[in-house]
C-alpha cells in the first residue's frame, strides 16, 4: 500500500517573528573571569601554570566553600574513573584493552594529575583538599549573595598518555590535545553544587570569561577556543596577509587566548599541524588543524565547504552562531564539543569525518550556547544535536531520506525491548551499562523532538527550538524550559510528555483493535496498549483509492495540532482520555468501501510495535 508522506524537510519552515526572551524572573546564574599563565613542557609533558579567578556570586546564598574540577587526576591506576572501568559491564573499547583497563596499566611518566600547589582567596591562603578529581575548598570569608572575591591558584599537570578525549601521542600522533586541562571551578546553581567526580561522561560549568597565555615550542601550532590576541607574533597561518611576522629569539613562542562568554577552554598544539581557514560571509573565521598525512589531505580539503555549509544550515534552523571564529581540530580519539570548537579523529572516510563534524559543531548550539548540565539532561544536549545533525547531513549529503530518524527509532526500540533501560532522568554516571546510555541518551533523545514534532506540528517544533534558543542562549535550561517553550508556541499543555518520556520507561503501543460493520456503516476499535498516552492520526484507505485523515486528541492535551497533511480531509474526533484503553468512532462508509485503517501513517511515534497498527481488509477472490 503506497501512502504519501509528507516530508520530514524544514526548509521553508521559517517564521519571522520577534522573540522576547521569557527566563523566569527568579533566573540567576555564577560568573567566572579566568587569566591563566601556563608553561608546557613538550619533552615531558608537564606544566606548570598559575590562574587568577574572579568568582561572582549572583545566588541568593552565602557560599562558604566552593569545589574546583581537576579533571586529569582520572588519569592514574585506582582512580574512580579506573574503578568504574573495572566494574561496569560493557566498558568501552577505547579505555579497556585485552581484558584490562588501559588506566590500571600506566606508569608514573604516563599518568595524567592536576595538582594546586597554592591557592589564595583575595590574598589570603585556604585551606584545601583534594579528593580524586575534585578540589574541596574552605573559604576564610563566605561570598555573600551578589559578591566577587579573587581566588590565586599556583598549579602543575601532567597530560597523561592519552586514553580517553584528553591526552598525548595517540594514535593519530597527535602530541597535545588539551580538554579537561585546567582547574575549573564546579558550577553551584538552584540545585546546589554540581561537584561530580570524572567518571567517564559529560560536563557541567560556570559562565565567564577566558584570557590565556600558553607558553611552548615555538615549532608546534596551537588552535582551540578563542581569539589569538598577537597573530602577528605567531604567524603559523594566523597573521594578517602580508604581514612580517616577528621571529622569537628563544626556543618558545607565548600563544595569547581571549575567549569570551563561554564556559570552557580546549587547546590543542602539534609541529605538524597544517592550519587553514575559512571566512564565511558575514560569518565567523573557520578553522581547521589537522596532520600532514598525505592520507587524509583530501578529505580536510574537501571537509572545509561542507562545515560552512553546516554552519549556515544549523543558524537557519536553529539561531545566529555568536562568536567571530570555530575551529575544527584533529585531536584523535572520538569526536568532542568544547567552546569555539572542537577535537575530532582525522582519519577514515570522508562521510565519517563530515559527520563527526556536523555533530560536534551542532554541540556549539545545544550545549556551549544552551548549556544545560549534560550530568543530568544529557539527553538534551547529544539528543538535541543528533536530531539537527540528522536534518544537516539529510541536505548538504543530499541523502534526501524520507524519515531520517528511522535509525534513532530503531535505537529506541532495541532499548525499550532490552529489559535494561533506564529512565533518561538518570544521572549520566549511574547508568548500568553503555549500552543504556548510549540509546537513552542520543537515539531516544532525538525521537524526543522527532516524536514532538508528530504532537505538536513539524513547523511549531522548529519554531519551538529557534524561540528556545533565542530564550535561552548564554544560560542553563533544563527540560522544563524546552517544554514550557514548546507549550507556548503549540498552545498545547505538554507536560504529560517530558514526564512520560523521560522521567518514566513507558512505552507507546495503540493497536486498530476491530474494524467491524454496524448498521451500514464501519464502527474503528483503537486500543492503547502501552502505558504511554499519545494523540493519534488514524488514517483510511478506501478501495477507489481515496484516503481521509481522522485524528484522536489526547484530552489531556487541551489542543490539538494543525492537519499534517493538508492535501487530505481530516476529521477531529472527540478527545481519547488516556483512562480509558479503548476508543471508538463510526463512518459513514461501508466496511466493504475499506481497503485499510492505518495509525501514524508518518511513523514518528514511537509506538514500539508496528504489526498492530494497521487493519487491512481481506482480498475477495473472484468469482468463477
């Protein structure tokens, strides 16, 4: 049976309106201005640093201590990160070899550690503890509500062998990829402090300002986060063209960073690097590192149209991208979203690299730009960005697939018949498995926007994420914000959703129950099998091949959405409470006149078992 379909595009979709941004007025959140010095060491992979940090309390607490993230002493044998490695039961391949944990294995000059040899609070020295990757330190004066204080760190690194994200020569020969370097401060917001341990995901952090200085071999180049302040001392392809650069009579070169408004900061340096760039009109200035590797010459050549392309795709659908500059980096191991730009394995095919790419640069949206706490809402960040990378790769890949969800459904699905999934409410470090995180968090988190696209309209969906980006751009939204957006854009309560989708393992499962005669007209029995309430378009196939639109709002709903397809008649039936199991509605039509009764003819709910979603009429065999 052929349906028509209507496409999964956005393009056209387009609403120019004004957009007032509507935080709620009890909304606050810290400010941090960090200015570092660091010197490295590329023979031994140590530095020293020191870091001044200008902490802002706009809370309406009095803060008596605060905890700093340290992130590279994960890096060493017995460490949590180590532990959970050892005990999980599907650790990952890249961190776990031959039955071992690669961090159980490295030695001292291996090991990564991050260490506070002197910390000061407006001049006076504090007390402070460390406890694995967090620094615990008791204040000598309490901030008070709406107070700054200075805080003067003296620290040292070691960059461990590189395991996971962060590190040193991996495999890709990589020497420096530098993410999760420094001393952070952890962020303390109205649920209190968000000290968590390195275990193995994602990350949480303070909004502020970066100035930078980073101090080595004056042969390695260095790209990352932020705008080199003396291009004309480095050169390395950052000078203006035609200008002399201004050759150091040492052996090291001071690399000067200022990053602004952001709430993290990546570097990363190699001798080899080949640095190009992009302007992108009226745009910002893209970078691109990578190795001189005659291997995959071609694919960053040919990688650098496809990412202004991204760029331009993502700010239509999405919002304007902010800064003046984005640098795409071969950092070698994975792929990995930081401010201003990201670290990516070089090698392979070309449609990997592209999509390695588009995913991390779209993280510039939903999570430096919207950055709510990954810990805890992880799918809203990898969600989120898997849904808008999906709809980017669909057109400038030109894959023009009809549904390019299908495969996030299919992730779904295998984890809802699992028996091991978790609600994604769950903390990103308290998941049993990968297996469970990886589908909850990025499948099940792009069928949440996919999915609300089918209750409240494709066109109010993208409308719902250019008005929460427009809202919520610089701060940290929860669910809530997403959710309370798409209610004021679909005029459709949506609070039933975001509780049954994520704070519950739920499922959806309607089946056309009976298509029966009664009385010269055809009486439709759906049946809500799963626990989760959905509304339902229910679509009819006569025999003279005419099709009708009925569709069953969810009563608690209070709305209902446009017709979704507009070239169709469609019916809106009673509301369907979702108490009751069963809903009924007659036609007109004869049961004979039925060729079919299909539910979701879209397939964008996620209704877990697709055989009982349609109700085909038996053929009669002619007669002879």
């Amino acid at each position: 049976m052929m349906l028509k379909r209507k496409a999964l595009t956005i393009l056209g979709l387009f609403i120019l309106v004004a957009l007032k941004a509507q935080v709620s007025p009890g909304y606050w959140q810290q400010h941090v201005d960090y200015t570092m010095e660091v010197a490295m060491d590329v023979d031994n992979f140590r530095y020293n640093g020191t870091q001044r940090l200008i902490y802002t309390n706009n809370s309406p607490d009095a803060l008596s201590r605060v905890f700093y993230h340290m992130y590279f002493n994960a890096f060493q044998p017995g460490s949590e990160m180590d532990m959970r490695l050892q005990s999980i039961k599907d650790p990952d391949s890249r961190m776990y070899k031959n039955g071992k944990s690669r961090i159980a294995g490295l030695s001292p000059s291996e090991i990564g550690y991050l260490r506070a040899t002197s910390l000061k609070q407006d001049g006076n020295d504090v007390v402070f503890t460390m406890e694995d990757t967090v620094l615990e330190v008791t204040l000598n004066t309490p901030i008070p509500p709406g107070g700054k204080t200075t805080f003067d760190m003296v620290f040292e690194g070691q960059v461990p062998v590189q395991i996971r994200r962060s590190g040193r020569n991996n495999n890709e020969g990589v020497a420096l990829s530098m993410s999760q370097w420094y001393p952070k401060l952890a962020e303390y917001d109205f649920e209190g402090w968000h000290a968590d341990a390195y275990i193995s995901r994602e990350f949480h952090g303070v909004w502020g300002n970066f100035d930078v200085k980073l101090t080595l071999d004056k042969n390695y180049v260095v790209g990352g986060s932020g705008y080199l302040q003396n291009p004309n001392e480095i050169g390395h392809g950052y000078q203006s063209p035609g200008t002399q650069v201004k050759k150091p009579k040492g052996k090291t070169l001071t690399w000067h960073f200022k990053a602004p408004n952001v709430h993290d900061f990546m570097w990363a340096a190699d001798p080899e690097y080949i640095h190009d760039t992009l302007q992108v009109e009226n745009g910002p200035k893209l970078h691109f590192f990578y190795k001189n590797n005659p291997d995959i010459l071609e694919n960053w050549k040919n990688l650098q149209p496809k990412t202004e392309q991204a760029l331009r795709f993502i700010e239509n659908n999405i919002g304007a991208y902010p800064y003046k500059q984005y640098s795409v980096i071969q950092g070698g191991d994975g792929g990995m979203e930081y401010a201003m730009g990201t670290l990516i394995l070089g090698e392979g095919t070309f449609s990997g690299l592209v999509g390695v790419t588009v995913h991390e640069l779209a993280h510039s949206w939903f999570q430096h730009i919207l950055a709510n706490n990954e810990l805890k809402h992880g799918w809203m960040d990898e969600g989120f960005t898997e849904f808008i990378e999906t709809l980017c790769k669909n057109s400038i890949m030109d894959q023009n697939k009809p549904n390019p969800f299908r495969s996030h459904y299919a992730g779904y699905y295998s984890l809802a018949r699992s028996g091991k999934e978790q609600p994604q409410t769950t903390h990103a470090d308290r998941y049993d498995v990968n297996f469970t995180y990886g589908q909850a968090i990025y499948n099940k988190g792009a069928v949440f926007l996919s999915q609300l696209g089918y209750v409240i309209g494709q066109d109010k969906l993208m409308e719902t994420l250019r008005k929460y980006y427009n809202d919520f751009k610089f701060k940290h939204p929860t669910p809530n914000d997403l959710i309370r957006t798409a209610e004021k854009v679909s005029g459709i309560e949506l609070d039933w959703y975001l509780m049954d989708w994520t704070q519950t393992t739920n499922t959806i499962d309607y089946s056309v129950s009976k298509v029966e005669e009664d009385d010269g007209k055809s009486k439709i029995t759906l049946q809500r099998i799963g626990l989760m309430p959905m509304p339902i378009d229910i679509l009819v196939v006569y025999n003279d091949g005419s099709q009708e639109l009925f569709y069953a709002p969810l009563r608690m709903m209070r709305g209902e959405k446009d017709n979704p397809y507009p070239s169709l008649k469609r019916t809106v039936l009673d509301d369907w409470p979702w108490v009751s199991p069963t809903f009924q509605f007659s036609l007109e039509t004869p049961i004979d006149q039925i060729k079919a009764v299909v539910l979701d003819p879209s397939e964008l709910m996620a209704d877990i078992d697709l055989t009982n979603n349609f109700w085909q009429a038996e053929s009669i065999a002619p007669k002879e």
